[in-house]
C-alpha cells in the first residue's frame, strides 16, 4: 500500500483550510430576528414579495402616467438627411429649344450630385378629447394600483396574524405536553416504588410507560410542525430560511376576546376591497367619456423649419448657399362615419361598466356574509374556548385526585389510565379552541376592516 508524505498532508490541509474559509466569505450570514407581532408585520410589508411587487405596480403606473402626459406636451424633434445621387435622373427635350431639328429630343440630366437637408420640426396637440380625458385619469389609476398593494398587503398581514399567533400558542401546547410527562414520570417512579415493595403489578407500570413513549412521541410530532409553522412564517414575512426567528409576543384568552365584538360602526368603505372595486368604477366612468369624446373633432398645429443645399461636389462646409425651407400647418380632423365603431366603443364601455358596478354590489353582500359568518364563529369559537378550559382544568384536578387514590392503594392502574387519557384528550381540545379562537378573530377584524 502507498504511504502519504507528510508533505502531502500538508498541502491537503491547507487546501482544505483554504477552501473552508473562500465557502464561508461567500455564504451570507445568517442573522437572529427577535420580532413582536407588529415588527413581524412590517417586515413583511418591506420583504415580501407579493407587496413589493405591487408597490413596484404602483411605480409602473406612474411611469405610465407620465408617458402619457408626454404626449400632450410639444414634440420637437431635429432631422438630417445627406443625399448622393449616383446616377442623376434623365429627361427628353425638344432639340429645337436648343437649336436642333424640330420633332427631334436631347437627354438632358437635371439635378446635382449632391443634397444635404437639415432641420427642426414641432407637433403639438391643440385640441383632442380622449388625451384630455387620459390626464384626468391619470390620478385615479394611481390611486386604483395604490389600493391593489393595500388589498394585498391585507391578505399578508392576515396570514402572519394567523401563523404568529398560532406559533405563539403552540408554547402553551409544548407547556401542556411537558407538564404531562413529568406527572407521568413522577407516576411512573412512584408505581414502580409500589411494585418493588408489592402494592402494584408490573403490568401497571408497564401501562404508564407505554402512555409515556406516546407523549414523547407527540412532542416530538409537534415539535416538528412547530418547526414547519417558523419555515412557513419566514417564507411569508420574505425572511431567509437560513435566519433565526424568535417570536416575543404573548397570548391570553383576554387578549383575543377583548374589544373585537364592539365594532358596531362599519361601513363599506373600510374595506379595502370595497375602495378598490369603487375605483374600478371610476375608470370604466373615464372609459365611456374617452369614446364618447373620441367623436369630437382633433386639432393639432405642427410647424417645421429645415436648411437645404445642394452641391456638385462634396463641399457643404465651405462656401455655397444654404436655402430656408419653412412652415406651419394647422390640422383639424373631423370624424363623419367611422362604421359605428365609436358607437361600439361606448356601448361596450357601458356594459364594461354595469358589470363592476355588479361586482361592487355583489362584493357588498359577501362582506355582509363576511361579518355575520365571523361573528358567529368567533362566538362559538370564545365559549368553546372557555368551556374547553374550564374542561381541561376539571380534568386535571381529575386526575390529580384519581392519582393520590391509587398512591394510597385506593384506586385501579385502569382509572388512573382512563383519568390520564381524558385530560390529554381536554388539553388536545383546548389547544384546538385556542387555534380556532385566534383565526375567529382575525377573520372578524379582516371582515369588519379593522385589522
């Protein structure tokens, strides 16, 4: 077998070393995030990349915008031509004008060999009803993109209350699942106290442990979607996986009972939803005014002015004429027959329109939908919450008591079993109320556009 040199060891080392450390120059490094709900909420208005998409809409229209009022300003423009001609025209002509035998023709060449033309030109819109209608509109379709990047923003912001509170809540579940299984390892060292001096069978502690691996194997589940539940959460607020996310708030049942059901003030235009369909209105009203404009005649003026020489040679520097070459013209169009396509125009701009003002009253009856089917479940959600908590601790004093019975040789490994399942199926069904608890909410808050 061939031995490695030293010397060879060596070098793999540094190249090794080296490698490692070019690897960790370029991988970026990971930061920590200890974020309230509020900062988690306006890193997700900064990062994520539905909202900084829409905001990026925003900014396109605005540069639509401005391309459009362009053309309602003068256009100038500067224009040069050079012209060699390689072979100049011929024309016949009567011989006798020079002299020749009438009825007879000389080939004469006009022209010079070469032209140069230069010039200024200026366009400008006098008068033209759907420009005119397009720069009032300007603003309102500002506003109309505006309102899309809230919309979206909304839809964020309820989905990182949803999964931030959730997570927040999933600590009491990890709380519950240890506290059950250091009762059920003081059980287990407690029974197996008993069997060793005979007041319990094997079987009884064989019962607890088996009951013990499956609490160990909840919370190693949990544990897991609990780790999911933080992936998912960076994914929405636009964090890196490779960051570390800490979450710093709390969450009480008074906290997510308190001032939610006295929002009686609502009107539609708290919905964001609700301005942004009102806005759509307001486009499609521009739509019809453009084409009904479109059948008003169009002014325009325009004007140019160019220099013109025109040489033998190639010598438009030196000295020679330059002619002047200018006018202005002022052009109106009057539209007389267009094949009804105008008329096509309107007619459909109106049914355009009539189909969001239906949306918009429709939207109006979903929102209504909206906020009775939140009130509801959010009342269901508060007393299931409270009964399942006043449940879970009526279980737990349960099985407190059943467990002192069976230390005192009073009571069967079955009752302490069964006491045992009934609190963690109580605690299992609080844990769930709680969830439904906190989505009842925010579904309310959105419905009612308040969150």
């Amino acid at each position: 077998m061939k031995e490695w040199k030293p010397a060879k060891w060596g070098l793999m080392i540094l190249v090794m070393v080296c490698s490692a450390s070019v690897q960790a120059q370029q991988t970026p490094q990971a930061e920590i995030h200890a974020f309230s709900l509020q900062q988690a909420l306006d890193y997700a208005k900064q990062n994520n990349m539905q909202v900084k998409n829409a905001l990026l809409d925003i900014q396109i229209q605005e540069q639509t915008n401005r391309e459009f009022t362009g053309a309602a300003y003068p256009q100038i423009s500067a224009s040069g031509s050079l012209v060699y001609n390689a072979k100049l025209p011929v024309s016949l002509v009567p011989a006798e004008f020079f002299g020749g035998q009438p009825g007879t023709f000389e080939k004469l060449a006009f022209g010079v060999k070469w032209g140069a033309t230069g010039g200024i030109s200026l366009n400008q819109i006098v008068f033209d009803g759907q420009v005119f209608v397009g720069l009032q509109a300007r603003k309102t379709l500002v506003q109309f993109q505006e309102k899309y990047a809230e919309v979206t923003e909304e839809i964020i912001r309820a989905n990182v209350y949803k999964v931030y509170y959730q997570l927040v809540a999933s600590k009491t579940q990890i709380e519950l699942l240890d506290a059950n299984i250091a009762l059920l390892d003081k059980l287990q060292h407690d029974t197996r106290v008993m069997q060793e001096n005979g007041f319990a069978e094997k079987l009884d502690l064989d019962k607890i442990i088996v009951q013990l691996a499956n609490l160990h194997t909840e919370k190693v589940g949990a544990l897991n979607q609990i780790r999911n539940g933080y992936l998912g959460l960076k994914v929405l607020i636009g964090m890196p996986v490779r960051d570390s996310l800490l979450l710093t708030d709390t969450l009480s049942d008074e906290k997510i009972k308190s001032g939610v059901l006295e929002i009686d003030d609502f009107n539609y235009e708290q919905r964001k939803d609700y301005q942004y369909a009102n806005l759509g209105i307001a486009l499609g009203e521009y739509d019809i005014r453009r084409y009904k404009l479109s059948k008003l005649p169009t002014l325009a003026l325009n004007g140019y002015y160019n220099k013109n020489a025109q040489r033998n040679k190639f010598d438009f520097l030196g000295d020679g004429d330059w002619f002047d070459i200018s006018a202005i013209t002022l052009q109106l169009n009057i539209p007389i027959f267009t094949g009804f396509s105008a008329n096509a125009r309107i007619a459909k701009a109106k049914l355009a329109l009539q189909q969001s003002i239906n949306q918009r009253d429709a939207l109006k009856i979903n929102i209504d939908n909206e906020i009775e089917t939140a009130r509801n479940n959010f009342n269901t959600a508060i007393t299931t919450l409270d009964y399942q908590k006043e449940n879970m601790q009526l279980a737990e004093t349960v099985f407190q008591q059943t467990k002192k019975k069976f230390e005192a040789g009073m009571g069967s490994n079955t009752e302490i079993t069964q006491a045992q399942t009934d609190m963690k199926a109580a605690q299992t069904n609080y844990i769930n109320a709680l969830y439904s608890a906190i989505i009842a909410r925010v579904d309310y808050e959105k419905a009612t556009g308040k969150l």
